[in-house]
C-alpha cells in the first residue's frame, strides 16, 4: 500500500519536473512573468514530492516491509535503525533516488536564492536541472524502481553487506552526491547564460557560493570513503587509485581548476571561454563518473551493480558534450576578454599555470583509467595500469600544485617586481629549505618526500607571513590587539583568508601523503606471550577470545604493545564471522593506534596450529603522518566555511545587480 | 602577434608537452597485460614468466589454505555462457586475504605464471558475488522455499 504511495509519488514528480522543464522554456524564451512563477512553484513541488518519496521508501526500511523487493533485498531486522536508514542507499535503486532528491534539493535553493534575478538566464538554468531531473526520475521509475513490491512477505530480508555498516560508509555516498549533484547549479547557470545571452560575470557571481559546496562535499565525500578504507577494509592505505575513486577524482581536479580561473574573470574579466569550457568538463566528469560506476566499462574491486541503466548514463554524457560544445561554439562571439595577460610572474600568470596542472593531472587519472579501453580499440589487447603510474604522474604535479599553492596567491595582478618577490618570499624560502634539511640531516633520503616537506614548509611560511603582516598592518592602524586585528581581517576579507585556511589544509593532506614514502609493514605468526617488532615497535601476542553475538561470532586478539621496553597500551583487533548468513562473511576489523607522528595499525587474519600450539597470524603496519590526512580535512572544513559566510559586500553587489535594466525589463 | 604573447604560449607549450610527455611515457613503462583466464591460455607461452593481470572467478571449492592461514591455492575459470565455464587455472597466492575472497568471488590477480603451470599471484583483488546487486525475483523467491 504504501509502496504504491511512493511509487504514485515519484510518477507525480516525473510529471512536475517535466512541466517545468517545458514551462521554464517558454519563460526563458516569452519572459512571462506568471509562467516563471508556475515554473518555480514546479520546482519546489518536485523538490516536496521526491522528499516525500525518500521519505516513504525509509519508512519502508525502518519498519521492515519485506514484501517491497528493494527493502528485501537491502535490510534485515537485525540491523541496528540507524543502519536500516542508511541502507537505503546501500543499492542502486535507493542511491539513485537520493541522487534525484539532492538534484531537487539543488533546484529548489537555487530558484529560492535567485528569485530576485528572474530572466531568461534564470529561467534556461532551470531548464537544465529540470532536464536532468526528468532523466534521473525517469530512469528510476522505468528502469530502477525501488518501490516494486513481491507477491508474497519474506520472512527477513538479506540483510546490508557488513561491510557497508559503518559510520563513514553511511555518510560517504550522500556527502559524494551532494558533490557530484551540485556541480549542476554552475553548470547550468553558465548554459543559462549562453542561452540567454547574457554572459557577462553575473552567472559566475551568482553561483560562486553553489560552486564551493559541491567542491567542498566532493573532496570531503572522497576522504571519508578513503578514511572506510583504512578502517574498514584492512589493506593498510586509504587510496588505491581504484577507478571508482579516480571517477570521483576526476571533476573535483576540474572543479578545483574552474574555482580559481572564475577569480580572475571576476577581477580580470579574462579567461571566459576557457571558465565555460571548465565548468562544462567539470559537470561532464560529474555524470560520466556515475557511468563508470554504474556500467561496468571498467573493471574496479568496488561491485557496483552493473545495470541495464550505463547506456543510458553514456547517452547523457554524449547529450551533454554535443549540446554545450555547439552552444559555445555559437556563443563564442559573445565571450571576448577585454584585457590582456601582462607577466607570467603575476597572479594571472600563477592562475594560469594552476589550470594547466589541474587539467594534466585530469588528464594523467582520465587516460590511466581509460587506458584499457583505449589499447583494447587500437591494438587488440587489455593493457591496464596501476598504483605505479598514477604515483609516477601525479606525485611530481601534486607537488608542482603545492608549490604554486605557496606563490600563487602571493603574486600580484598584472606584473610582481623582483623587490615584492624578495620581501615575500625570502623568510617562507628560508623556512622551507630548513623543513628539507632537518629531516635529510635525521636520516630521510626519499627525494620527493623533501621536496614535499621542503613545499609544504614554503607554503606554511607564505601563508602565516600573509596572517602576520595583515594583522600588523590593520592593528597599527585600528589600534586594535594583534588577535583582534587578526580575527577581524579575516571577517573583513573571507574569501581571501578563509582561502589561505583551505590552502594550509591542503599543506596538511600532503604531509600526510608524504608519510606513505616511509611505511612500513611485517607479518607475524605469534604463539601465546610470543613479541614481533616493527619500527619502535613490540608487539607481544596475549591471548584470544571468542564472544557470540546475535549476528557475529567475534574472535579477539589480544596484543601488548611496548616501546622502548615500556608499555604503551593494548590492542584488540578482530575477525568476526557473520555466521547467520548463508555466505558465513567474515570481516577483519582492525586496531589503530594513532599519534600525530605515526599510526600503528593491525590486523588479525586469522588462528592456525604450529606444533601443537595454537598461533595467531598478524599483519602489523606503521604508517605515519597518517592522521594529517584526516586533520587537513577538518582544516579544509574549516577553510571552506570560513569563505561562505556571507559577506556584507556581496549582499550590496547583488542589489546592485538587481537594479539591472534588462531585469526590469524580464520581470514586467 | 606580439613577441610577448609568442614568448607566452610558447612558455605553455613548453609545460603542458612534457607534462604530457611524462603521462604517456609513465603509462607504457607501467603498464601491464590484462587477461581472463581464456585468454591467457591462448597466449600461454608469449606470456611465460612476464606480469600480467588474471581475472578470473573462484571455482566453489577449491580454495585450500596451506602454511597455516598465510598461502592459499585455488583454482579460477571464466563462465563463458550460461553454466558453461573455461578451463580452471591454478593459482598460487601469500599475502592479505580480503574479506570478500570466496568461493565464486570474482577476482583480478597480478603475478607470473610459473613453470609449474601454476599462476604465482602477489596481488589479490576480489569483490564477492553479488554484492550490492538485487537479486531477481525468483532468486529471493527461491532463496525463501
């Protein structure tokens, strides 16, 4: 009963999401006033009705309709509730339908947001999520329906790969569509502006904010999925260059590039073509990540379900390449710049240089990823590549990016003179140098982890100096304390520092990745009170113990952990065997004992006999500087916020733009 | 044009060619043949001793553990069509066993084939069936009789 609720309601948005496509051309196209105003009311409906439908299908979950073929599937009773909600998107029926419910949350705040900037532009971008809207709720409710009920009520469902219960995995695959998703709103606001002919800067300013967000959840969707990796399944790292997570990559590395080349439109108006260009890739990569996922084209450890639905996907990339590639092409008479680039040592220089690293290092993960595909086309044969190309690749333009992460923002537009560049960059340089030397000094000889340590010092440095003298220079004359100085010229200046807060965040996520130059890992088979060594490391074996559960049969390792002869701790790593069901999953839970120098990680594969004795098999790894990764995280948060807040500035801009006359003009 | 301007996207030619130069010059040393158990056998001896990747499926059971739960040795084929499979192909493997390794797992391997005919693999990659993959309707239908 109430699976045909939902279904009824996800045909119902169908039919309003349509509607406002077509209404939302004749608006753009007419400028009716009524029609724009019908096309938003669609808008928020459609936004209304697929909340409605996720909401019945997590109804369905909680209270274990089994008779519904996704619920069956996907739950079990014995799932704690909070898992029962997440497992609605465990499957591809529930997470597509998330993916529609982000795409209408999207359309609903942009059109609430740009209210005030009813036009064509706005009109035609409405056309564009809406189309995208149609698509994914006609996939869902033709191809992909997760409200199909069975003839019959099983007793229990199958129950959600163990695996997948896990905090990060709960929140990782709603945090990566909420990137992959929002990338539409710029997207579709700089095609509004094509289309509507109003391709100034103002589809760039009023979508700079709905750019940030799926930035932001993009690359924080793809930690956690690593920070499960790590956690969950026990192979010591958090990214393997796997192609689903290089399908994720992908429009994050062009959106990276698209957030900085809009600055120096917005301040230089240069750059539009290549922005359009930009935002276009970004978007594209956006949907053909889901393709690959979806249509099994490459091979990948992560099982999505390969469905009748990737063609479809295929077809949409195609669609989208043609129309706006077309639409540019007839537009570019439109996009002159009106100034040119002076110095290549200038901030548009620095820009420039960003695009063109993010845009090789696009290209490196898109070739490695296609690269069975291509050599299948042109020489017959599969012929893949791994972790040691994209490590051979994208290390050294990793840590060019990071250098130009240190100098960029430091370069002055138009032309920076030898003078500012001493001023600058000298007591950050010195720093960096000492953040290389201490280290070779102590011992380390890995080439690129100075490099790293050497860039990261350099940028901290630059990054601290641009604090301090600001500080310094507000405070002298405010006359307000240097922490108050300090605090203010951030609140003055939001973009701008919480920028430098997201730079040093990426300083921290390198030094993290530059701990995996030093790992280390042993395995161990330790009878009862028998020790294994790794680094500073000794780890004695203390027993077992083995605890049924209602799910689980759970065996835990007992280990002593000492350093230097003095007892550190304990630690419990697990395997434990899902014993109800039919497949008798185990899954290997590991132990991590983290600092901010090293992480010392664990893992119990299993229990043998040797000689009689009992014995315990252990894969020990130290990796450090692991947790930076996951602190540059926060920083990043951090960061990020700091540059949304709103801005008093903004505020007055958008007045200004609403005075606009052809606005008027669109809203009588 | 300017000489600036020819300075300037001659600058950039110079950058974006090496980067790219260095993309495909990483991706022919490191790349590495990528066969199904079929097709591996077609190619058996061009392929001797060289690295390759394997995909294949876990044959149900074969999977033997030896030298405690450290080594395991199982055979893999390739279902061709319906409930018709390849010749099965010995594999050798030490390392970490994923969770998701089982019977009828689907598997990518990285390793040499010995002189023994057996496949010496050093990297195990593998995704249980089904994993987030419905079952058809009759297939829960039956799974409940």
């Amino acid at each position: 009963m109430l699976a045909q609720l939902g279904n009824f309601v996800l045909w119902l948005a169908i039919f309003t999401s349509t509607y406002a496509c077509i209404a939302a051309i004749i608006s753009g196209r007419t400028k009716r006033l009524d029609l724009t105003i019908s096309t938003e009311r669609a808008v928020y409906a459609t936004f209304a009705l697929c909340l409605t439908a996720m909401g019945v299908l997590e109804y369905l979950f909680v209270t274990d309709s089994f008779n519904v073929h996704y619920v069956a599937t996907h739950s079990s009773r014995d799932l704690a509730t909070g898992y029962k909600f997440t497992a609605v998107w465990s499957g591809m029926q529930g997470s597509l339908l998330l993916w529609a419910l982000i795409l209408s949350g999207f359309n609903f705040f942009a059109t609430l947001k740009t209210r005030t900037l009813r036009g064509p532009l706005a009109s035609y971008a409405t056309v564009i999520i809406s189309f995208t809207q149609v698509f994914f709720l006609g996939l869902i409710g033709i191809h992909e329906n997760p409200f199909i009920e069975l003839n019959f009520t099983p007793p229990d469902g199958q129950g959600m790969n163990p695996l997948l219960v896990h905090p990060a995995m709960a929140i990782h695959p709603p945090m990566l569509y909420l990137g992959y998703v929002g990338f539409i709103v710029p997207y579709a606001f700089a095609m509004g502006a094509l289309l509507s002919r109003q391709a100034d800067e103002e589809w760039i300013r009023t979508t700079r904010r709905w750019t940030l967000v799926p930035w932001f959840f993009l690359g924080t969707g793809q930690l956690l999925g690593g920070k499960w990796a790590y956690v969950v399944l026990g192979w010591g790292g958090y990214w393997g260059w796997d192609p689903v997570e290089n399908a994720a990559l992908l429009p994050w590395l062009t959106g990276t590039a698209f957030l900085h080349s809009v600055m120096i439109q917005e301040k230089k108006d240069m750059l539009k073509v290549w922005n359009m260009a930009l935002i276009i890739l970004t978007f594209t990569l956006c949907i053909y990540g889901t393709f690959l996922t979806r249509s099994g084209v490459v091979s990948s450890v992560h099982a999505f379900a390969q469905s009748p639905i990737g063609p479809w996907f295929g077809a949409l990339v195609l669609v989208i390449v043609v129309f706006s590639s077309i639409l540019l092409y007839t537009r570019l008479d439109m996009l002159k710049s009106k100034t040119h680039y002076e110095s290549p040592i200038s901030r548009e220089g620095g820009f420039l240089l960003n695009n063109v690293l993010f845009l090789t290092a696009t290209f490196a993960v898109f070739w490695g990823v296609m690269f069975p595909i291509i050599s299948e086309a042109l020489t017959g044969d599969k012929i893949t590549v791994s972790a040691p190309y994209f490590n051979a690749v994208m290390v050294p333009i990793g840590l060019l990016l990071l250098l130009l992460t240190g100098i960029g923002p430091l370069l002055a537009w138009r032309k920076t003179s030898s003078q500012s560049l001493k001023r600058h960059f000298a007591y950050p340089t010195l720093f960096g140098l000492l953040c290389a030397i201490v280290p070779a000094v102590l011992g380390v000889r890995d080439i690129y982890a100075l490099i790293s340590f050497a860039c990261s010092g350099l940028v901290t440095g630059t990054i601290v100096s641009e604090f301090h003298r600001g500080a310094l220079a507000r405070g002298s004359s405010s006359g307000e304390s240097y922490i108050m100085a300090l605090i203010n010229l951030t609140r003055r200046n939001k973009r701008r520092y919480g920028g430098y807060v997201v730079h040093f965040g990426i300083v921290l996520l390198f030094i993290g990745f530059t701990g995996n130059a030093f790992n280390q890992d042993i395995e161990a088979e330790l009878a009862y009170q028998e020790s294994a060594t790794i680094g500073p490391y000794t780890l004695t074996y203390e027993g077992v113990t083995e605890e049924v559960k209602p799910l689980t049969v759970d065996l835990t390792a007992q280990l002593g952990v000492y350093k230097n002869g003095e007892r550190l701790g304990t630690m419990w790593p697990q395997q434990k065997v899902y014993y109800k069901r039919d497949d008798q999953q185990r899954t290997t839970e590991v132990s991590i004992r983290s600092n901010l120098r090293e992480d010392l990680y664990v893992l119990c594969q299993g229990f043998d006999q040797r000689d009689g004795q009992e014995v315990a098999l252990f894969h020990v790894y130290v990796n450090p500087l692991v947790i930076w990764v996951w602190i540059g995280a926060w920083v990043i948060t951090i960061g990020t916020l700091i540059t949304m807040l709103p801005d008093p500035r903004d505020k007055a801009r958008r007045r200004r733009v609403v005075g606009l006359p052809q606005e008027q003009e669109a809203v009588a | 044009m300017p000489a600036k301007k020819i300075k300037f996207i001659a600058g950039f030619a110079i950058i974006i060619v090496s980067l790219l130069v260095l993309v495909v010059s990483s991706s022919k040393q490191m790349s590495m043949y990528y066969f199904t158990v079929t097709e591996l056998e077609a190619r058996e001896i061009e392929f001797m001793d060289k690295r390759i990747k394997l995909a294949g499926k876990v044959v149900p059971g074969s999977i033997q553990q030896i030298d405690g739960n450290r080594t395991v040795e199982f055979l893999i084929w390739e279902p061709l069509e319906k409930d018709a499979f390849s010749e099965k192909r010995a594999v050798r493997y030490s390392g970490i066993i994923p969770d998701t390794f089982r019977d009828e797992s689907d598997v990518v391997l990285e390793g040499k084939t010995n002189n023994e005919g057996i496949f010496v693999a050093e990297t195990l990659l593998a995704k249980c069936p089904s994993k987030y993959e419905s079952k058809s309707y009759d297939e829960i239908k039956d799974s409940y009789k």
